[in-house]
C-alpha cells in the first residue's frame, strides 16, 4: 500500500482526528506566514510610527527600560548563564564599553558638545549628560514626535538641563557643519534607507578632532559568498543592511577621518535577544492588560528569536566603528 492510499485510510477511519490535525496544519501554516511576514513596509514616517506607538503603550519602556538598544554580556556572565544578569543593566554596561571602544574619556571629553544620532527616547543621550558633567551639551534626534515628549520628561525628571530632544531626519540634519565634539549613533543605522547619506551627514556634523563612535546591526559582507533565497528571506525585516566592511567604505569615502577602527561585537551581544523574550515571559504584566497587543508582542518575541538565530549562523554581525575627524 503507498503513502497516499494509507492516509486516505486513515482519513477514512478517523475524520474527526484528520479535521483536528488538518485544521491544526492549517492555522499553524497561516500563523508563520504572518510572522514571517515583515510587521511593516518601510515608508518615510514608518519608523516614527513605529516608535511613537511603542512609546505610548509604554511596553518597550517597562520591559527594556530607558535604552532601546542591545545589552553587553561579559565571558564570565555567559559562563554563568546571561539570564542571571540584570537585563537592564547589561544595557548601561553597553554604554560603558562603547564608551571605552571610541576613545570616550569622562575626564578628557567633560563638557563636550554631543550628539546622539537615533535617541529613542533618550536613556544614552542622559546617561552621557550626566556622565560627562552639567557643562557637557547633550542633543538627541529621533524620528518620533512621542520619543522626543518621553525623553524630555525624563530628562526633567532626573534634573538633567543639558540635554535637548529633537525631532530631525538623521539623513538631512539641520546643524551646521563642525557643529559637535562627539558624534554617537547606536542601532539607528538599521532603520536608515540611505546608508550613504546617513554616513555623509554625520561625518559633517563632526568637528574636526572629533570622536565618532557608532554600533548598528550589520549583515555579513556578501560580495565573496552570495545570498541564497533563505538569506535574502530572513533579512527582509528592515529596508536593508550592509556590511561592516561597506560601512567602513562609506566613512573612508568621505575623506574626512582618520583611521577607522572596527570590531564584530556578536558575542558580547547575542544573548540579549533571547533575554529580551524571557523578560517578558517572566513578567507579563508589561502587557497582560493590553490586549491588543498580544499578536504585536508575539510577532516582536518571534522577530527577537528570528534575529538571535541569524547572528547566531553568520548572517548578521553587530559591527562597531569608531574614528576621529581630520584636524
């Protein structure tokens, strides 16, 4: 007997169990077809969008705090195993290291004049204000109307006067040139559909001498060994990401700075996507009384685990840049 006949039997014996199962195929198929599908097309206001809806639930604020942005786990603390890290604090330790990785010195560079480029609703942007002291000029910019309100109020909270939020298209800055002695940018690249641009406005932005220091999610460099269909499928969530190397290109393209320094911060980095999913299966009161956003936070935790498998495989890397501008 084939395959086809025997399931036609089967069928025929037990039609309520093959209507549960088919039934059950069916709507497990159509519930990753959702998924799989990106959450939104990008458009110029999309991002904003995005972030000012996240803002005024308030979920991402609850479970991720004040940094929208990934945490950093020592070897010693992955050893031990990343969920008995304080998932909030790896985010400050992030800071702290990317502070290190751009030459960002509390002594040095107290009271410079700083930008952060892709604030959310600020959590660096005070973080570096309070860090390099009340004569430090802390400016973040954001697509989102509700970040800059959020930002601001925390900031007022805190008793931080020296830090501004502004809403302001990071490919098209309104500064003058020079106008910064430091220029920061964490995961905000992600969401630029002009990498180019966003590269060009940065490094004119930056006064001469001035630190830049950037982190943002990359894919592998695919000019050696090309994208196949599931590679292209899996890094269809954002308008699209290049390389680390592509990036570096860009910098040097500008003729602007000096050496530009690079790393793949993977490691250090991966185990807060996972962590993310756990926060919030630990405490759901972030949204259990929310219904309305159940499916956006499944498809969130499904996003989180797609992004955790694809840096975990070599699509992705977490590329890390840091130079000075040429006197």
């Amino acid at each position: 007997m084939g395959i086809k006949s025997a399931l036609l039997q089967t069928a025929q014996k037990y039609p309520l169990a093959t209507t549960i199962a088919g039934g059950t195929l069916a709507a497990t198929t159509v519930t990753k077809l959702i998924l799989d599908s990106p959450s939104r097309t990008y458009t110029s206001d999309s991002v904003a969008r995005e972030y000012d809806a996240w803002t005024s639930d308030g979920i991402l604020e609850y479970y991720w705090g004040e940094h929208i942005h990934l945490g950093y786990y020592t070897d010693a603390e992955l050893e031990a195993g990343y969920k008995k890290k304080d998932f909030i604090q790896a985010k400050y330790d992030f800071i702290d290291e990317m502070m290190k990785f751009g030459g960002i010195d509390v002594s040095e560079d107290r009271g410079a004049k700083v930008l952060d480029v892709g604030c959310g609703f600020g959590g660096t942007s005070r973080y570096l204000a309070d860090k390099l002291g009340p004569k430090a000029e802390v400016t973040g910019i954001t697509l989102s109307p509700n970040q800059v309100k959020r930002g601001t109020e925390l900031a007022k909270e805190r008793g931080l006067s020296n830090t501004n939020f502004m809403v302001m298209n990071a490919l098209e800055m309104e500064f003058p040139d020079n106008s910064f002695d430091i220029v920061w940018a964490c995961e905000s690249g992600e969401h630029m559909p002009d990498k180019e641009a966003y590269i060009n406005e940065m490094m004119r932005v930056l006064k001469p001498g001035g630190k830049f220091v950037m982190a943002t999610w990359c894919q592998r460099d695919d000019r050696l060994v090309p994208f196949d269909k599931k590679d292209k499928r899996d890094l269809r969530t954002h308008p699209y990401f290049i390389s680390i190397e592509a990036y570096k290109e860009l910098i040097d393209a500008t003729k602007m700075m000096n050496s530009v320094k690079t790393a793949d911060w993977v490691k250090p980095t991966i185990a807060s996507w996972r962590h993310s999913i756990w926060v919030g299966i630990y405490d759901p009161r972030g949204f259990i009384f929310k219904p309305t956003k159940y499916m956006k936070c499944a498809r969130d935790a499904y996003c989180l685990e797609r992004m955790h498998r694809a840096f975990k495989r070599g699509l992705m890397e977490y590329g890390m840049f840091a130079a000075t501008k040429k006197a």
